[in-house]
DNA sequence: AGCGAGGGCTGTTGGATAAA
DNA sequence: TTTATCCAACAGCCCTCGCT
C-alpha cells in the first residue's frame, strides 16, 4: 500500500469541500482560514490530477472524480475516527463547564426553569448563558460563529446540510380578554373578535401576524391597537384594557395576570406552533452538547 | 544519541483581482 | 456583491544533515 503523497489532513479538507461546497464554509469547518482552505484544495487538484470542484452559481460542483471520491473518503474518515478517537466518556455531575443557549422569548420563559432545575440536580458544575435572537436566521448566524452550543426557536427558513434541526415544542393559540370584559360575556364569535382592539406581540414590530392571514383569507381585517416585541407583556395590557389579543396557550396559562383572564379557542383557524431544537452539524458528536440536547429534548416533552 | 543550522511545508494576515 | 484565487511577507513546526 503506498499513501505517498497522501496527507490525511488534505481527505479531511476534501471531505468539509465535499458537505459545504464552499470554500469558506469548508475552512471554518475545519478551523482553517480561507486562504489555506484554497491552498489545501490547490494541493489536492494536484495530488488527484483532476479540478475536484468547479465554480457555478449554485457553489463549487463536484466533478465526477470528486463524485467517485466523495463516498469512500468519507467511509474512510468515519471509520477511522471511530478507531483512532476514543472518546471520552461525559460525565454531567463531574464537569464544570458553561453552555450558551440562543433562545428565542417562548422557548426561554418554557424551558428555563426546568432546565436549570435539572441542571441543578445532574450537574452542578455546569453553568448556562442566553443569547436571545429576534429572526428565525439569527440562530443559524449565531451557531456558524460558534457563539451559541444549541438554539431552541422556530424552524429557519432555509434547511442547510450544515444545520441540523429536530421538533421540540408545540403551542396551539388562544384568544384572551379581560375577565369581566362585557363585550365577552357569551363567547369569543367572529363578529366579537373583529369588534375588539387587538394587541399583536411581535419580535420585529410587524403589524401583520398569523391572525391577520388568517383574516385575509376570509377577506375580513381586525383592528391593530398595538403592537409590541415584549409577547410577555400582552396577557397584562390585555387584563387592564377592552383589548383582546392571540397569544400562544402557554404565554396565557403561566401569566402572572392569568386570574384575570379569560380565554377562548381563536374564531379563525391557525396552524400549530412549532419550536426547534437546533444545533450545528459539527457539534453532532460532541458529547457535552449531544447530552444537553438530549435533556432539552426530554425536559421538552415532559412538559 | 544529542544538538544546531538550514530548508521545506503549511499556516497566518492583508490586499488585489477575477469570476459568478 | 460575494466568493474564490493568488500573491507577499512572515512565523512556526518538522525533517534532514552534518558534526560532536
């Protein structure tokens, strides 16, 4: 067997060229720079006597060499690490260590508690830092820079190989009102709603939401009185005021002003909520990060 | 065997340029 | 505009070689 020539180091680079199809993606991957990623495949053009990757609009595209190559490289890889890597065992109760989690409003005020409970029982070293983000694609953002271990928020807009993302959480929506609120005495009708002044919580200070989609379908549109970032705040605006509001069960059920209020299944139709645990694919194996995904994932179901 | 010098390789940053 | 590539200058590491 002769692997002159043959740097193990050049497969690895091969192999992140090969999953990002991106030059700078592939280096950060690798925890390279760019120009050294270049460099990296430059050298493989020429131990493989073939240009590997092609420019396109879509990415560098693998030629069918690459393509050939792409599959056992990457066994080779995966086998190797398997027998050269002993990981260490992780141990939660022995480690002190921190973890920075980018979550979203909802996910945080649902699972904090019981999370730092949990901590507190099974390991005590560890110790959390939040980051919160507003856009659905912050979180990717945040997980490429290496800022956060996980996130927990909704589903990014763009599936990437390099993100990996698994359902954690649901809400289904309520519409709440004041409970002596006189407009709401017989039920929460379309003609009702529609008569109320709403408050819209939003994270980007849009005045449009799911509710008013919904409407539009219906060809009909409600009256915005307010619209504010803070989702936490509604329930107690919405306790003081003739308002009325959307608002996810959980936000309503564990409100402070929740005595107060009173809540109706929403007259028009709306989809389901959903909150993903989302991690990037480089912390896959890690075993500190795959055991806090895993008792976010159970903490979550649980709930 | 141990040491130091020299050279090659690969990495970095910073900047320029070309291509999509 | 973004991204890939190339270049220059420099640094660190490692290997080879010659010497003791």
């Amino acid at each position: 067997m002769d692997f002159h020539g043959i740097d193990l180091n050049l497969l690895a680079a091969f192999d992140a060229l090969v999953e990002e199809r991106n030059v700078t993606r592939a280096a950060v991957r690798m925890g390279v720079s760019q120009p050294a990623m270049s460099a990296a495949l430059s050298r493989l053009r020429t131990l493989f006597e073939d240009p590997l990757f092609l420019r396109s609009a879509e990415g560098l595209l693998p030629t069918p060499r690459a393509r050939d190559l792409a599959g056992p490289v990457s066994d080779a890889l995966r086998r190797l690490e398997a027998a050269l890597v002993k990981k260490p065992e992780f141990e939660p109760a022995q480690v002190a260590m921190d973890f920075t989690l980018g979550l979203s409003d909802y996910p945080a005020f649902v699972l904090l508690p019981a999370l730092l409970n949990a901590l507190e029982k099974k390991a005590p070293g560890i110790s959390l830092s939040v980051r919160s983000f507003s856009s659905r694609d912050s979180a990717v953002d945040l997980l490429d820079a290496g800022l956060i271990d996980a996130a927990v928020g909704v589903p990014p807009t763009q599936a990437e190989s390099r993100i990996l993302t698994r359902p954690i959480l649901h809400d289904d929506f309520v519409t709440i009102v004041r409970r002596d609120h006189p407009d709401a005495r017989r039920g929460m009708s379309l003609k009702t709603f529609l008569s109320l002044p709403h408050v819209l919580a939003s994270p980007e200070g849009d005045r449009h939401g799911l509710v008013d989609e919904a409407l539009a379908q219906l060809g009909k549109r409600r009256k915005l009185a307010l619209s504010l970032p803070q989702m936490f705040a509604v329930p107690a605006v919405v306790a003081q005021t003739r308002m009325t509001a959307t608002v996810m069960k959980r936000v309503a059920l564990h409100s402070p002003a929740r005595r107060m209020l009173v809540l109706f299944p929403p007259p028009v139709a709306l989809p389901q909520v959903q909150f993903d645990l989302i991690w990037h694919r480089r912390s896959e194996t890690n075993p500190a990060q795959a055991w806090l995904r895993a008792l976010i994932e159970s903490l979550a179901k649980s709930l």
